[in-house]
C-alpha cells in the first residue's frame, strides 16, 4: 500500500477490530466536521471513547503515539466538544481520550492518553 489514506484507513480498521475485542462498542470511523477528524469514536461502558490511530512501519520516525503532540490533541478535543454537540450528549458525558498505537504488526492500546 502506497497510498496514505489506503494505508490510514486500513490500519484503523485493524484498532477498531482490536477494541472491539477489548469490548468497545464502535459508533463512528472517521467522523469528520469543521475542526478535522477523528479516527474512532467508541463507548467502553459509561465512557464515550475518542480514539486516535497511529501507526509507524517501524522506529524511525519514533513511536507512534509521539505523533498525538499537544496541536493534534486540542485538535481533537474540539472535535469531541463538536461531536458531543452535534449527537445530542449531554455536558456531563463521561469521556476519554485513548490513542491505539500501531508498530508493525504489534498494536497497544494507551487508555486516557490526554
């Protein structure tokens, strides 16, 4: 695969697969809005899961979870604030912000990653 969105879209096929052994429930792939994307969104019990994928071939370019920096994680928090909005939760939703990190073959899942 050469191509990124192939190769992005493919990977976080194989986290929502993890997580939904791990017992997650997956409610949206790629949910997208004004403020950028979100990879998954998922419930794990009473909490509404945000979740970002990343996945490095190897450590060249260091682990792939060093990629979720501090921009991409507000990015994401205005992405959640939105999707909240948007499906109707209420402001006292109990949420989280997970990043499922993807080496290789080898995937780890980073609960309440920020």
């Amino acid at each position: 695969m050469t191509n990124k969105r192939a190769i992005g879209s493919h990977y976080e096929a194989k986290a929502a697969e993890f997580l939904k052994k791990q017992g997650y429930e997956i409610l949206d792939c790629n949910y997208q809005d004004r403020y950028g994307e979100i990879d998954l969104v998922a419930k794990d019990g009473d909490y509404l899961v945000f979740v970002e994928v990343k996945y490095r071939s190897n450590l060249k370019n260091g682990y792939p979870e060093e990629a979720v920096t501090d921009k991409k994680q507000q990015k994401i928090r205005h992405g959640a604030r939105y999707y909240l909005y948007r499906h109707d939760y209420s402001e006292d939703t109990p949420c989280r912000f997970d990043v499922v990190s993807i080496l290789g073959e080898e995937i780890r899942l980073v609960c309440n990653a920020f």
